[in-house]
C-alpha cells in the first residue's frame, strides 16, 4: 500500500511538470516567439498550386521529436 502512494505521487509530481513545461512553451508560442523559424526550416515542404496550398514542416517536426525524447530521457532519471 505504502508502495502504491509513493508511485501516486510520483506520477502526479511528473504531470505537474509536464503540465508546467507544456504551458511555458504555450506561453513563449503565444507571445510570438518561434513565429520566424517555426516551421519554416530548410527541408519543410511547401508546394502552392493556383488557390490551394500543402504544408508540411518534416524537419520542424523531427527536431520537436528529437527535443521532446530528450526532455522525456532527462526526467526519466
């Protein structure tokens, strides 16, 4: 039983973080920063025919990937 809090509070103490860092990075996001280079990378794909338009930000989305897999590495420790 003893066990089974402490696993609790560990999980609600790592939400709590992951709550925090998620509204940081709204925080920054909302107020403008990232706006130039977010998903604008060399290597995201954009291709404009007539009215319509495809995005996709590939390298964007990888380099979010490979930070997200470090921040979830260093608190798995």
């Amino acid at each position: 039983m003893v066990r089974y809090l402490a696993e609790v509070r560990d999980v609600g103490r790592m939400l709590v973080v992951f709550g925090g860092v998620i509204a940081i990075i709204g925080l920054l996001l909302w107020s403008g920063f990232g706006v130039g280079w977010l998903g604008h990378l060399p290597g995201d794909i954009r291709i404009e025919r007539g009215s319509s338009t495809f995005y996709f930000p590939i390298v964007t989305c990888i380099i979010v990937s490979v930070v997200l897999t470090l921040i979830m590495s260093f608190f798995r420790r």
